[in-house]
C-alpha cells in the first residue's frame, strides 16, 4: 500500500512536531498516542491527593494501548492508560479494568503513580461535587500532577510520560515495530482504511483483506504512524465535502500544498483590490496569466527555478461509507515541479475573462480559472434545499473527476461542457433570491462555460484566445459574435432613450432568444434581426453596427450561415468576447460608433 508507506515516511520526515501543538491547535500524535478533546482537568499533587478540578476544553494527547486505540467495542471496551472518560471511573466494571492497567506501568513515572493512587482512593466522584464540576459519563478525564521543582506539571505536555508509555510498550510487545496485527486505527470517526469486511470481499485497493493474516503484513509501527500522519493532515489541512477529504502533501515535509481545485479569484492575490499583483485581463495571453499567477503564489521570480522544487506531493482522496469504512477515491504521487506545472497547464487553458466590483464601486476585469465548485455548479446548477444529500453525492464524485483533468491528463467531458452551455443559453434560468433574473449571476455562468469551452478545445489541440479573434471563421464562434452585435444594437439605442445612463436593466430580445438561437441559429436569428429595426432607427451611426455584421458575415464558410445546426460552446466564446470588445468602449456615443 504505497499510501501507508508514504505517510508514515511523512511522519518520520516531520517527527520535529510530534507532540507540538501548533497555532490552530492541532497536534500529531506520538507512538501509541491519540487525540482527544479533554472536558475536565484533575490537580494532583505527588502523593495523589486532589487540589482542584476545573472544567477544561482543550485538545491533548493521550497514552493508549492496541486495543483501546483500534477498538472501541466490547464489554467493557478496552479502558486506555492514563486519561479516561468518567465511566471508567464510576462504573465498578470499567474501573476494576482501567485500574488493573493502570497499575501495570504506574512505576514508570512518578506522576503516572500519583494518579493511580488517586484512583484507588475512588474519590473523583466526591471531589467533582466538592468542586462543583459540571460532568456526564463521556466526559474526558485528564490529570495534572503538581510536584516541587517540576514546570510541566500537565501530564500530556511532559515528555518524559510520553516516552515512559512508550517504553512499556516496547518493553512488552505493545505495538512495537516487530509486532504485526490485524487491527488498524480508525480514521474518521469510528471509520477504517484497513478492515477485515464481515463479506469476506478481497479488495486491496481500498485496503480491506478476506484473511486477517493478510492485513499483518503491515507492521503496527508503520501503521500507526501512517494513521496519526492522516488524521493530522485532515484536520490541518484537508479540503471537505460531505464525508470527502481531499489532503495534499509533500511526502518530505508534511507542508501543504497549492490547491488544483481553487479557482484562481479565491487566492490572495486577488482579495485585496488596492493589490497591484491582480492580474488585469486586457493584452493578457492564458499562458502569461498562468505564469504569472504562478509566479505569485509559488515565490519563484524566474520560471526555470521550478525544475529546483524536487520535493514529492501525494494527492489523497478518501470518502466514508455508510457501513464504516473509508474508500480510497484517488491516490497520486508527483514531483513537486511537476504537480506545479500540471495546474498551472490547467489554469493556463481553463481560464475566461471575468469581472469584479470593487468596494470603490469600479469593476475590474481579470483572468481567472473557476474553481471546482463553480464549475460543478455551472454543469449540474445550483444545490437545491431540499436535495443536499444528492447533490453532495454528484459534488463529491465530480470533484475526483476533475482532479483527474487536472493532475492524470484525462480529457475534459463532453457531457459536462453541453450541460453548462445548456444552462447558460437559458438566462432567466439564474433567478434571485428575491425574485427577477440576476444577470450578474449569469454572466458569471457564461464565463465559467467559456473556460470549460476553452479547456475542451485545447484537448482537442485548438487554441481559442482571450481577446477577440477578427478573423476567425468558425460557424459557432461567428453566429455567436452576431448575437453579441444584435445585443449591443439595442442596449446602446435604450442607453440614448434613457439620457445616457444605465437605468433600463431589461433583458434584450439576443437574450430573450438565447435558447432558440442555440437550437435553431439560422432560424432564430432572422426573428432576432427583424426586431432590431426600431432600435436602429433611433441609431445616427447604424451603420458602424450593420457593416459589423456584414464583416462577421462575409466569413461564415459556403452554405454554414444557412445551416441551422444546433451551437455548441465556440458560440459562447464569441459572443462573450465581442460583448467584451464593446464594453471596453467608453461611455459615449461618438466613440461607441467610431471606436473601430
């Protein structure tokens, strides 16, 4: 299982932080030690009698054995070492086990021998009252021994416990790396990797064995290392989705890693408006945009430097089942320049132009490659209230799938890219909250299908560009540029009957027949053009937008124009690139007309 192998080689590569809190508060645990989050702190001094007892809401770790650590079933369930949940200290059954263990290694150290003298004085539920702490039987139990001369008086900040347990352990075969056992660490929840399936299903991908002799072949050591390894890295530093978890690593240091699944607005760069790293869209190429988003989140300020990050990044994907167990999605390893050149590849032919509104009220155009949610909405919409179960099903598995464009090659969908052109060829569709069509929404639709568009053309070795293309005479992309032109015709004569100003927001009639225009083009727009007669007139220089149309025209191939074949994605790319051209125009007429 090259998985296992390699986060427990991340372990060894990070065992500087083993133990250590870090600033958001989470720790990787030793040897033979797991995480819990403590409800009540116990004062001891060294002879084990109790000074105090508070309430305490803090993540520690804490001693356990084979047994408790991989299992917490059976009757009573295997008690762990030294901190406890309160049932094992009230229920005369658990507490004659957990005592019984406890008094095993309490010679070990001192402080371990205090608390068990305490224990024995079976006083915790009396000093509880005493000190008016507030407890349930799960509570969690942890102590703190208080000794002249000692500063660590917590017992899992003392490290001098820690390896105390894990000399016992080694000591007696507890988990050692000699021993081999049948019995992994849970991951998520009470939910394995590794497990025996009571189906006897042999399948070694998702880690599970038909024998139990099968799964010892993994030593303990190797196994517990590579499970804390992943528990730490999923509540450090994985992306969630339902019960999904995306983690993304260097194997050498643990550090994580630049997401393939955030859009390129979510990072940094581009929060800040006054930032002068946001990249502008206009003269921008998709290969100098990528490059220079590469440049800003990566530190390099040359691109040869990037054949000097040799480190190893794994890709790790995994989802819980209903039936307790974790299933590997997807697991890749790559060097780090590679994975580097894998997203910038991908951000460099998935990327559109968009806008954004600044805090100043300006609206700033930029290049950006939509993120994997943005993308799965703009294929399958947005998550309805009352079906989150399925749509996180369809999220989940379209998220592995672009994980797969992104970093195995795979070819962009089809399906996917008609279904997003689908959507967005019908606006009213894209609805607010409070009722109308949210034409903001929409536009940001149709420039996330144009990416989409962008990509699956790239896999098919056909480039489309960022601005404009004059002289292009591809059917869809031209019946697209037309489109764009019947729209301008008509908001630029609203735009004089309303004094110059933007306050008509009605949709034209290019968008009201959007749909049919997609379906029947030929058909559609001669319905389209027929109504754009009174619009005209109210035009001094409509002739500028009729020799337009003549030009887009004049490039349409022998008997194209005529056909009435359905639009694919190209007739987005020009219609949207065209909208562009005019909206770079400025705010008057004269230059509105006489731009070109």
């Amino acid at each position: 299982m090259n998985w296992l192998t390699d986060l427990a080689k991340t372990y060894d590569n990070v065992s500087n932080i083993v133990g250590i809190k870090n600033t958001n508060g989470f720790i990787l645990a030793p040897i033979n030690h797991i995480v819990i989050e403590a409800d009540i702190r116990i004062f001891l001094d060294a002879n084990g009698f109790c000074r105090d007892i508070e309430q305490y809401n803090e993540r520690i770790i804490i001693p356990c054995s084979e047994k408790s650590k991989n299992s917490r079933s059976g009757d009573p369930p295997p008690p762990h070492p030294l901190h406890e949940q309160l049932q094992y200290f009230t229920d005369e059954k658990r507490r004659g086990i957990y005592s019984e263990q406890l008094k095993s290694w309490c010679n070990t150290h001192p402080k371990v021998e205090a608390v068990y003298k305490y224990i024995e004085s079976a006083t915790l539920e009396k000093d509880l009252k005493k000190f008016d702490v507030k407890s349930k039987v799960s509570s969690w139990i942890c102590f703190s021994v208080e000794i002249p001369g000692d500063t660590t008086p917590n017992l899992w900040d003392d490290k001098s416990v820690v390896e105390a347990w894990q000399r016992y352990c080694t000591n007696n075969k507890i988990g050692n790396k000699e021993s081999y056992n049948y019995k992994h660490a849970p991951v998520i929840g009470n939910a394995k990797l590794i497990s025996i399936p009571t189906d006897k299903s042999f399948i070694t991908w998702q880690g599970r064995f038909d024998k139990s002799e099968q799964s010892r072949t993994v030593s303990a050591t190797e196994s517990e290392k590579a499970h804390n390894m992943l528990k730490y890295l999923i509540e450090a530093q994985c992306y969630s989705c339902d019960t999904q978890r995306i983690i993304i690593w260097t194997i050498d240091d643990g550090t994580p890693q630049l997401s393939p699944l955030a859009g390129t607005d979510e990072f940094d760069i581009f929060n800040n408006e006054d930032n002068d790293k946001l990249i502008e869209a206009s003269n921008e190429t998709g290969r100098s945009y990528a490059q220079k988003l590469l440049r800003s989140i990566s530190g390099i300020s040359n691109y040869k430097e990037l054949e000097n990050f040799k480190r190893t990044v794994a890709v790790f994907v995994i989802d819980k089942n209903s039936d307790g167990r974790i299933s590997i999605k997807f697991y890749r390893t790559l060097p780090e320049n590679e994975y580097i050149k894998r997203i910038e590849n991908w951000r460099e032919t998935c990327c559109w132009n968009f806008k954004v509104k600044g805090k100043d009220g300006k609206t700033r155009n930029y290049v950006s490659a939509p993120s994997t949610d943005k993308i799965i909405a703009a294929v399958y919409g947005e998550r309805p209230p009352d079906e989150a179960t399925s749509y996180e099903k369809i999220k989940k598995q379209a998220r592995e799938r672009i994980l797969s464009f992104i970093l195995n090659g795979e070819k962009f969908d089809k399906a996917w890219l008609s279904a997003a052109v689908n959507r967005v060829s019908n606006p009213f569709s894209y609805d607010k909250s409070d009722g109308g069509w949210d034409i903001y929404k929409w536009e940001n639709a149709v420039s996330i299908a144009c990416a989409m568009t962008k990509r699956y053309y790239k896999d098919k070795e056909e480039e489309f560009s960022l601005e404009l293309e004059r002289e292009r005479n591809d059917r869809d992309y031209l019946y697209g540029r037309m489109l764009a032109v019947a729209d301008k015709i008509e908001s630029h004569a609203r735009w004089l009957q309303t004094g110059k100003n933007d306050t008509d927001k009605r949709p034209t009639n290019a968008v009201r027949y959007m749909s049919a225009f997609a379906t029947k083009p030929f058909r559609t727009w001669e319905v389209i053009y027929r109504q754009l007669n009174p619009y005209i007139q109210r035009l001094n220089g409509w002739e500028w937008y009729q020799k337009e149309l003549d030009e887009i025209m004049s490039l349409f191939k022998e008997n194209e124009y005529e056909s009435d074949k359905s639009l694919d994605g190209k007739y987005l790319l020009g219609y949207s690139l065209q909208r562009r051209y005019y909206n770079n125009f400025k705010n008057s007429e004269e230059e509105q007309i006489n731009a070109d």
